[in-house]
C-alpha cells in the first residue's frame, strides 16, 4: 500500500471502529488493513492502534495522528482538484459541505443554475450538522461550505465569499397566537449539533425560561412536527415560506426575535479554479440572493 492509502485505512479504522469495516468501505481484505496499520506503527515507531474486545480502537497517540492524517489526505485531495481544475476549470469538481437547512433551502437551486451553465463541473456534497461541516474545511475534505458564520477559530483560516440574508422566526399553529407564552409551549428542537438548536437554546436562556422541550432528527421532522401541532420551533423564515402563506404556520410574537443569521459562503484561501467559477455564478446571479463579501469584510 502506498502512504496514502495507509493512512486512509487509518482513517476508515477509527471511524468505523473495526478493520472489518474499514475493510469494507475500502473494499479491499481485512489482511491488508491490518498491514496497512502496523506498517504506518513500525514508520513512526509508536503504536496507534490497539485490540478492544472484538473490534479495535486507536491509542491516545493514534488519535492525535489520525487528526493529522485527515489533513494529509484532504490536502492531497484539494491538490488533485486543484492542479486539474487550473488546467481545465469546466471540466473541474468541486468538494462542498453544506449545513443541513442549506442543504434543503440553498443548495438545490444554487447547483441546479450552476449545473445548467457550467455542466462539465463535478459536484460532490455533503449535507450535514454544523459541528461536522466545518471541521471538514479546516480539514481540506471540502473546498467550500454553505453555513451559518464560521467558528471564532476558523475565521482567520478561511475566506467567506459571499453571503445570503436569512431569518430566524418563531412559529407555530395559528391556535396558539393569541397570548402566546414561551414558558407553556413544548418547543421543537433539532438535532444535536445543529446550529439553528445552538441559537434556540440561547434564547430560551435569554428569556429565561425552561419549558417542555421535544428532540426531532432533522429539519424537516421539526417543520412537520409544528404543522401537526406538537409544539414551536425557531427556524428560518425561508424554511417555512409555503406554511407561513397557507396559514398552517403563524409567526409567534417571541421576545428577542426576529434573529438575523445570514447565510455564508466560505472557501479555502486559495479554492481551486472551479469553485471560484461556482462563487463567481452565485454573486452575479441575482435571483439566487447572494452578495459578494468585499476584501475588507473578509480581513475583519
């Protein structure tokens, strides 16, 4: 095995916690992974893996290698892009994260319009929780994500190239309109994770209440969950247009709220040549509502 595919056996190893399944995602034989791990051990002298029970888990120094090897892997991967997007950028790919409400509110019409003008461009995305998608481009495993303002620790690394208003309302059946008290209602809250949950919990902090609260798996579970009259929810006004017109939803009068949190676009420093033609198609593109982040914004 070649040190690339070594350290993606690693990789696979600690996220699925077996050579087994590593073995599995890599399609190749479990003898071959566990070569793959002792040879990585024997390079650098220090034991990186160990047996636990019928499976295996990394020692304290494998998982600090495997953060490192992560980032060896997804600046290999950026530079492969990056080198073939140079010479032929419609002809490029583009790695994309984007958090879960993006992923259902953003990204379809966003890459639908890019796609139809630029269709050699090879679009790989992941949908995913806040606390994952950004940790995948301070990784180098994505060029570009779609998400709420980066992380205090990630702003200097990265450049946010355009941005999207978004809202943040409180909304319920029209029942529940009249003499709405926050501390009374059951509120809907998404997965863990989630950013749009991280903002609610401060809320119901500043407000300083501490009502009935029910967990739900994603987005749209929360949305259909407050239709069918569970509870309330904060969620993004773009979210639930269609049920804000048809009268399903109301906005509920919430100390604090509306919130604004704008969507961000947020690249690398130096993004391959084929996601600049992806944020240069957003900020022209009118209708499709993002602006072009100046270069002072972006040093601030």
């Amino acid at each position: 095995m070649t040190t690339n595919a070594r350290l993606r056996a690693l990789v696979e190893v600690a996220d699925t916690g077996s050579v087994r399944g590593a073995a599995e995602r890599l399609v190749v034989s479990e003898s071959s992974i566990s070569s793959a791990l002792r040879a990585l051990s024997n390079d650098i002298g220090i034991t990186l893996v160990d047996r636990h029970g019928r499976g295996v888990r990394l020692t304290p120094a494998g998982l600090r290698y495997v953060e490192y090897a992560r980032r060896i892997l997804g600046l290999h991967d950026e530079a492969i892009v990056a080198a073939r997007g140079e010479a032929d950028p419609e002809n490029g790919s583009i790695r994309l994260a984007a958090v879960t409400s993006a992923g259902e509110l953003l990204i379809p019409a966003a890459l639908a319009s890019f796609r139809e003008e630029h269709p050699g461009v090879v679009l790989h995305v992941e949908v995913a929780a806040r606390n994952a998608v950004w940790p995948m481009l301070s990784r180098h495993e994505v060029d570009l994500v779609f998400a709420g303002r980066p992380p205090e620790d990630l702003r200097t690394k990265v450049r946010v190239r355009a941005v999207s208003p978004n809202t943040l309302i409180v909304v319920g059946r029209p029942d529940l309109a009249d003499g709405f008290i926050p501390a009374s209602a059951t509120w809907l809250q998404r997965e863990p994770g989630s950013g749009t949950r991280s903002t609610l919990m401060t809320l119901l902090d500043d407000l300083d209440v501490v009502p009935p609260q029910l967990v739900l798996g994603s987005h749209g579970a929360v949305v259909a969950a407050a239709v069918a009259g569970l509870g309330v929810t904060l969620v993004s006004r773009q979210a639930v247009r269609r049920e804000l017109e048809t009268g399903t939803l109301v906005a509920l009068p919430v100390p604090g709220t509306p919130i604004k949190r704008p969507w961000h676009v947020v690249s690398q420093p130096t993004p391959p040549m084929a996601t600049e033609l992806l944020i240069r198609h957003l900020v022209s593109h009118r209708e499709l509502g993002w602006r072009q982040v100046s270069a002072v914004r972006r040093a601030s």
